[in-house]
C-alpha cells in the first residue's frame, strides 16, 4: 500500500476525483438554479394561463349575458314592430274600407244624378213631342183663331203639369 502513495498516477487520480468532486458541486447548484428559474417560469406561466383561463371564461359570461340581453331586446323590437305592422295595417284597411264606402256613395250619387237628369231630358222630349202634336191636332181640328188660343192655354197647362212633376 505504501507503494500506492508514491504513485504519481495515484495521486492525479485522486486530484481528479477531487477536481471533478469541486466540479461536480459547482455544476449541481448551477444546474439546480436552472432547474429552479425553469421550474419558476413554469409555474409562472401556469399561474398566468389560470389567470387568462379565468378572464376568459369570464368574458365569455359577459357575452353570453350580452347575447342574452340582445335577444331580449331583438325580441321587444320584433314584438314591437309586429305591433306597429298589425296596427299599420288595420289602419290602411279601415281607409281603404272608407275609400270604398265613400266612393259607393260618389257613385251612387253620381248615377242617381245621371238618372235624374236623363229622365229630365227624356220627358223634356215627351213634352216638345207632346205639344208638336197637340199643335197639329189643334191646327187641323179648328180655326185659326181658336187653335191660337187653345194652343197657348195648353202650352202653359202642360209646362206647369210638367214642372210639379219635376219638383221644381
């Protein structure tokens, strides 16, 4: 053994465990404060992803009440605009309903006065027609004196009979 100590290949064996032992601890607390700051990113990283984990999902309940709000309202506004179409178009029915009456009774009127007046024209025709031939039989049944007045007494007679049953 004694024979071991003084073996300069001994000793660089042993200078080398010692180097790598010094080197060894070194690179142990190196490695271990990688492997920490690693490990400290990791767990930061993980606690920010929780955190948009969470304001995410929060925002995603803040549009779903959003959404939920609008269909409400989409649905007042359909309700409303229904009501507003419904009562739109009830109002244009009743005045297309009174254009109707209102033009039934234009028309109305309006043949009412057409008839009135034909009528009018017609008996003004019986009556020219009418005194044309109780001229001419007035003319050929009597004098010349006599017809002149019988002719004008019956024109006034006529003229009157016609204008009571005309109302005027």
């Amino acid at each position: 053994m004694e024979y071991i100590f003084h073996n300069l290949n001994f000793w660089l064996v042993i200078a080398f465990l010692i180097a790598l032992a010094l080197f060894a601890k070194k690179a142990y607390v190196a490695f271990n404060n990688i492997l920490t700051n690693e490990i400290k990113h990791i767990v930061k990283d993980i606690e920010d992803s929780k955190e948009l984990y969470n304001q995410s999902f929060s925002l995603i309940n803040e549009k779903k009440e959003k959404l939920k709000d609008l269909t409400i309202y989409k649905n007042k506004f359909l309700t409303n605009v229904k009501h507003k179409a419904d009562t739109y178009y009830e109002k244009i029915i009743n005045k297309l309903d009174q254009n109707l009456q209102n033009s039934k009774k234009s028309f109305n009127n309006y043949l009412h006065h057409v008839e009135k007046d034909l009528i009018h024209k017609e008996s003004d025709k019986i009556l020219e027609e009418s005194i044309q031939n109780v001229r001419t039989i007035i003319i050929n049944n009597t004098t010349e004196k006599e017809h002149t007045v019988f002719i004008d007494d019956s024109i006034v007679n006529i003229t009157k009979l016609m204008n009571k049953k005309h109302g005027e």
